[in-house]
C-alpha cells in the first residue's frame, strides 16, 4: 500500500512530509510525492501555453525535490507530476492511480502551530475524499525514526463509531501502536439562575461517561477478536466546557495520532467531516486521520469473514 | 433490621456526597471568580422578569396600593430564606439544588417533601410564566400586525378559552433547545437582566406622565391581611433570588460576598419593583387592574394614547420571558434528574441520550407536564401554587440551617448565617405568616399535592432508595442499556 502526500511549489510546509514519513515508516508502505500543476485548457495546435506548462512542471519538480530532500532515507519515495484542475482532485487522482491507502496533507498556512487548521485543499478532501486524509498539525515534526505509538480513536458510542473502532485498531495492530478511545463531553457549566448550582450538569456527564465506557467495553471485546490485536490503552473521557478544553483534558504525547469517521449524514462512501468532527479536528494538537464511513464498514465486515 | 423512622430519616452522609460528584473529575475544586458585583448581577438577573411583568393584575386587586408594602414584606422573607439557603448551600459541599441539601441534612422524606416544592417552585413556575409570556406576545403581535389569537386559543379553559396555545409553544421551543443540549451562557444572561431592567425603567419614565395622586387615595382597603395574601402572591416575583446561594463553591470570600450580594440584589429588586408599582398605580386606579392582560403593557397604551410604548414593553418581556422559561424547566429536569439518581423515581429520569448528552426522556417527560399546566390552568393559580411551594422549602430550608447547627456544630461551613438564631426563626415565621393568608384553595392543593409525593414515596421511593439499598448512589454502570 501507499501512501499520497501533496507537495505544492509555493508551498514550503514540511509538515505533511514529516507526517507521511511517521505514517510509512509505521506501516511499512512506500510514499507518493504528488505535486498538482494545473492542466492544460484545452489541447492547442498552436501550443500558447508550452512555456506556461514547462514552467510549471519545472516549479512542481523543484518542489518534488525539495520534498524528497526533506524525507527521511528508510521510506522509499516516488514522485509525480499531477495535471488536474484543482489541487484536491489531483490528489485523488493519484491516490486513485496508486490505490492509497491514505493522503496526506498539512495544515492552512492561516492557523495556529501546533493545531490543524484546514485549508481550501484539505476542507475540500475531508468533505469528498473516499480514501483516509491525514492531517498533520501546523509546524508538526517527527523524530528522523518517529514511528506511531499510540492511535486515539475519537468514540461517540454510535454504530458507525463502533465501526470506526475497529477499523482504527486494525491499523494499531498493522503498525504495533496502542490503542486508546477518547470521548469528548463538552458541556457547559449550567446558568447559576437555575438555581442547581452551577455543577447542576455534572451528574449528567456523569451518567453519560458511565454509559460510554459501558458501550467502549462491548467494542473493545470485538477489538480483542481481531486477528492482530492492538495493545490497548485505557479508554479517557476529556471533559469541558468547551470543545478546546474537553481536548486539552486528555493526555496527548509523541507519537499520538488521533482517527475521527465522518458524519453518518453525509454520502455513504466518502469523508463527510461531521460538524463534531470538525470542531475535534481543529482543536487536536495530533495529527487527525479521518475516516470514510464505508472504509471503516468496510474493515469490519472483513473482520466478519475473519473471525 | 432499621426501624421505620431511621428509613424515613436516613440521611446521605455529606462525605458520600462528595465522593459522587468529585471522584475521578479531577473537579472537585472550582475556581472563586465570582465576585460582590457580578453575585448581584445574577441575583438581580435569577430574580427579575418572573413575576412583575404579571403579577401586579393579580395583587393589586387583593392589597389595593398598599401592594407596595407586600413587596417589602415578600422582599425582607426572601432575602431572610436566601440568607439561611446559602449556611446549607456551604455547609453541603455538593452542587444541587435544595432537595440535595434537605437530603443530606434532613433525611429522605424531609428531602421528598422539599421535592415536591419545588416540583411547585420549578415545573408550576415555569408555566405560570409561559402564560405570562402568552400575554405580552398577543399583545406585541396585536400592535405590531394587528392580529391575535382567537381567546379560544390564548386563554386556559376557565377563562373562557380552549388552550392557550402560545405558551404550550413556547415550552415546546425551550424542550427542543434544551434537548438538543443548549445552555444560557453568562453572556446571554447579562443581556437578558438588561433587557428586562431596561424595559421596567422605560415603563417608570413613560408611566410617571400619568400620575395620578388620587389613586393612592383608598391605600389599604383590605388592610393587614390583604397586604399579606398580597406578598403571597407576589412571592412569586422574588423566586429566583434563592439561586444566587448555589454558587457559593465560586464565590470569592463567601462570608463577606454572599450576605452582600444577596442584599444588594433584594434591595435594587425590590427598589425596582416597588417603583414599578407605584408609577403602575398612579397611573390607573387599583380596580383596573382586575384581569387585565400584560398589564404593564396595557397601561403605557392608556397613558399615552399611542401603541409604541406597551409594544417595546412587550417586545422586551417576550425577549426575556423566554429566557426565563428555558432556565426554570432546565432546573426542573435536573432535579429530577438528581432524584432519580437517589432512586427517588423512576430510572427512566436519569437516562442520558448518548449523541445530545441531555436526559432527553425526562426533560420531554416534564415538558409536557409543564405544557399541560400553562394550557390548561389559568395564570392566578399557577403563581399562587407556585409561591406556596418555594415558601415551603424556604421553611424546611431555615429549619433545616438550626438542624444542621444543632447536630453538626463543628462541620465547615463556607457561609454562617449572620444574627443567628434569630434569622432563621425570622425566616420560618416569616413564611409562615405569609402562607396563612394564601387562599385556602392554595393551600388545600399544596397539601394534597404534598400528600401525593408522600404516598409516592411511601409506595415507591422507600423501596427504590439507593441509600436504603446500601448501593452507590447513581446508575449502575454494569446495567447501562445499550
């Protein structure tokens, strides 16, 4: 399998480099620089655009270069010119080509370091991809023999959740990683008007953080059956009033990777970043792989035939 | 084998307390922010905007002008219960509501009885307010648009309608909020106490053009006891001010903070009230009052001839009635809440849907309870009800401080109650002397009521009691229903 990782000529970030190494290095797969140049209109006798296209291949292998230069030596690289008409679609393209099994991108040059900050590459693909994307945090770097150890699954104690459980332990378990289920309860301390005081909602996080583990046990049991079982960590429950703060609640390390699905409201077979998923992904300071709701379906019914 | 009163009696050790809403937090230290000002603020913004957009139709008619002085008494009681809420709100560690401090200070059915106040306090308040909020939105919509809902549709069976519909809407908005997860940020509140203090002083600048000496003329026509069954009834406008006191985990040196915000908030309350009151009833006579819908409302139309004033009046208590309604029957749900995690009733009122994170089965369960009430049940009785039960708990609440003092002298308390024991024995009879003068209806459908949640718990709760069944309190987490 392989990975696709976008290399853009203006565009000096490193992060998403960094990323895919970690990634690859982690599971064994080879990656794939991409850079998309845009394609010729329409194709012309007269060829008016030549020198525009040479010019820009010539910037995309510069840039192809310099990514090259920045991978660490034990992942094996390839690169490729992508024409497409837009940066997005490319992308796909060459994921499509070399069947990936993920890509890569980094974050908006417009965010914060340390946070993942979608831009108009990565919001598109997370709205429309039908493969993994991952998304390395603004300024993120890896150790030169940076592996993933611990993959943080974001768990709302739905189905599809329960399918995207699984199908992040599977990748656990294929890179060696420990795997660990965060929930999120991001309430608001209750108005003191009300007359509760103001912890009146915490008997509520509660009963909700008691019937989450209750449902996290039942998923990690099917996790155990797995063929390549993941160590597993113990399951954490961030808890704030705001999404930042319920984040920040959980403990995050090097090494950490943390997998959101897509929304069970949009098309069955591609990313759709749900508006929780959204606001998680802005507020990790991990890097964020997320799902496609069918992928995750998808491993589990392997795991059916399996086990 | 523990006898039948050690059952009844049996209380939740405060250490046990602790352990349910502390342990595995890591929150069981909030930090002290609030201060003397902002502790007023809520005060003022908890208590204003429940009852004197309405209540003044009601009163008016039972204490004549004298009303003004019924806002004195019904003020100094609530400040003397607010005052003794917050000795038990600091000496019980725990966030809840006054059922929680009854039931770790008094015992089971003590805290049962409480409940059934504020199931009064709460669910009945909520829709005596939504019927309120009815009047002023017919009258906004009527000014603005020139239509209103048919009295069939706008008016409880009594009094001549079928239902009134804009407040069983008006519950069902709050119930799909509050469903959904939503939550009155402190932003939203300040803008509401605002709204609500800016619109009671455009009605005293607009309303003094129309006074009218002769009005006070008859001041006490029905005498002491008509200014007493009149602070019964405007009670209600001081519900509210009590939740200033559950903040005490936040509040910055208690000792000093509470006593101070407490009073500073009656005293700009009442103040505004009571100006409220008398512009109100210099401007018409005390037996106009009789019946009339959005009074506050009504009454600038009269004096200036002209729609606008009482539109902006009305546009402003729709605004933060709204608001009221949303607070209240969240409190509701979550004392509910809170009892059903004790065994009190049934499991189903602790049930927490997974994706909002909201009890979302109680809070439809009490919604439509509340939205029963505010259809069906005219506007005068759910405030009397509803002030007979918050006197109640404020009683057991000031009973509940001397217990407390007696039995665990040396327990830490955040907050004494200065000048004790004289205020909370002043706070009892205060209760107490406005509770007789209540309509003896009221009271007969207090205690009835009261009788219902007793045998309720003799039937139900004695048996389900987590305490009773020596189990930790809250839902076993090896039962949790997938």
């Amino acid at each position: 399998m392989t990975l696709v990782v976008g290399a853009a000529p203006e565009h000096g970030g490193k992060a998403a480099l960094h990323l895919a190494a970690e990634l690859a290095r982690s599971a064994g797969e080879d990656v794939v620089v991409a850079s998309v140049v845009p394609a010729p209109w329409y194709p012309s006798l007269a060829r008016v655009d030549a020198e525009y296209q040479s010019y820009l291949v010539e910037a995309a292998d510069r840039a192809l270069a310099g990514a090259r230069a920045a991978l660490p030596s034990d992942v094996p690289v390839t690169t490729v010119v992508q024409h497409a008409s837009s940066a997005a679609e490319g992308l796909l393209e060459v994921a499509d080509v070399h069947d990936a099994s993920l890509v890569v991108v980094g974050s908006s040059s417009a965010g914060v370091f340390g946070h993942v900050a979608l831009g108009s590459v990565s919001d598109r693909l997370v709205h429309s991809s039908a493969r993994p994307v991952a998304l390395a945090p603004r300024g993120f770097r890896a150790r030169a023999d940076g592996r993933v150890r611990r993959v943080t699954a974001a768990y709302g104690g739905s189905e599809a959740a329960d399918d995207l459980v699984i199908a992040a332990a599977r990748v656990a378990g294929r890179v060696g990683a420990t795997l660990r289920l965060a929930s999120f309860a991001v309430r608001p301390p209750s108005p003191i008007t009300a007359g509760i005081g103001s912890r009146g909602e915490e008997p509520v996080v509660q009963e909700w953080i008691a019937a989450i583990h209750g449902h996290a046990e039942d998923v990690l049991a099917d996790v155990r059956r797995l063929p390549e079982p993941p160590l597993l960590a113990a399951s954490v429950v961030g808890w704030g009033p705001s999404w930042q703060q319920a984040i920040e609640d959980v403990t995050w390390d090097e090494g950490d990777v943390l997998v959101v699905g897509s929304s069970s409201s949009g098309a069955i077979a591609r990313v759709f970043i749900g508006s929780n998923a959204t606001k998680i992904v802005r507020h990790s300071p991990v890097p964020v792989v997320v799902v496609p709701r069918d992928v995750a379906a998808g491993d589990v019914d392997e795991v059916d035939v399996t086990g | 084998m523990s006898t039948f009163g050690q059952r009844v009696l049996r209380r939740k050790s405060v250490i046990q307390m602790d352990d349910e809403t502390g342990a595995d937090t890591g929150r069981s230290e909030l930090a002290r922010t609030i201060g003397v000002f902002q502790l007023t603020l809520f005060g003022v913004g908890a208590t204003i905007g429940t009852g004197i957009f309405f209540v003044l139709s009601q009163a008016v008619p039972v204490a004549g002008p004298a009303v003004i002085w019924s806002f004195v008494i019904a003020g100094a009681v609530a400040g003397l219960t607010a005052v003794c809420y917050a000795e038990l709100a600091s000496a019980v560690p725990v966030s809840g509501s006054s059922y929680s401090y009854a039931y770790a200070t008094l015992g089971e059915l003590p805290a049962m009885g409480v409940a059934a106040c504020l199931l009064l306090e709460y669910g009945v308040s909520a829709a005596a307010v939504a019927v309120g909020w009815s009047q002023y939105l017919n009258e906004l919509t009527d000014n603005l648009f020139g239509f209103r809902l048919p009295e069939q549709l706008s008016n409880a069976p009594e009094q001549g309608g079928i239902v009134n519909l804009p407040a069983v809407v008006l519950v069902a908005l709050c119930t799909l909020l509050l469903i959904r997860g939503a939550s009155e940020s402190a932003k939203v509140n300040t803008v509401m106490v605002l709204i609500k203090i800016c619109v009671l002083i455009f009605f005293v600048v607009v309303g003094a053009k129309g006074w009218n000496t002769d009005h006070f003329a008859n001041f006490a026509p029905y005498g002491i006891s008509g200014i007493t069954s009149g602070a019964g009834i405007i009670f209600f406008s001081y519900i509210g001010l009590d939740a200033v006191s559950t903040a005490g985990e936040e509040v910055k040196d208690p000792h000093r903070t509470m006593p101070m915000a407490i009073i500073g908030a009656l005293v700009i309350v009442t103040g505004l009230y009571i100006v409220v009151t008398m512009v109100a009833i210099g401007a018409q006579s005390a037996s106009s009052f009789k019946d009339q819908e959005a009074g506050l409302s009504a009454i600038l139309e009269h004096i200036i001839g002209a729609s606008w004033p009482g539109t902006i009046v009305a546009a402003g208590a729709v605004i933060s009635i709204f608001s009221v309604t949303l607070v209240v029957i969240y409190g509701q749900t979550r004392i509910l809440f809170a009892m059903s995690r004790d065994g009190m009733i049934p499991e189903v009122f602790h049930r927490v849907n997974p994706r909002t994170m909201t009890p979302v089965t109680n809070t439809i369960i009490v919604a439509t309870i509340i939205a029963l009430l505010a259809g069906l049940i005219p506007i005068n009785f759910l405030a009397e009800m509803t002030s007979i039960g918050t006197l109640v708990a404020f009683l057991v609440v000031s009973i509940g401080v001397i217990i407390l003092r007696r039995r665990e002298p040396d327990l830490p308390r955040g907050f004494k109650v200065p000048g004790y024991p004289v205020t909370p024995i002043l706070s009892v009879l205060g209760c107490l002397w406005i509770i007789k003068d209540l309509r003896a209806v009221t009271i007969w459908v207090f205690l009835i009521w009261t009788s219902v949640v007793l045998v309720w718990y003799f039937v139900y709760g004695m048996k389900h009691s987590h305490l009773g069944r020596h189990e930790q309190v809250g839902l076993p987490h090896e039962n949790v229903p997938r």
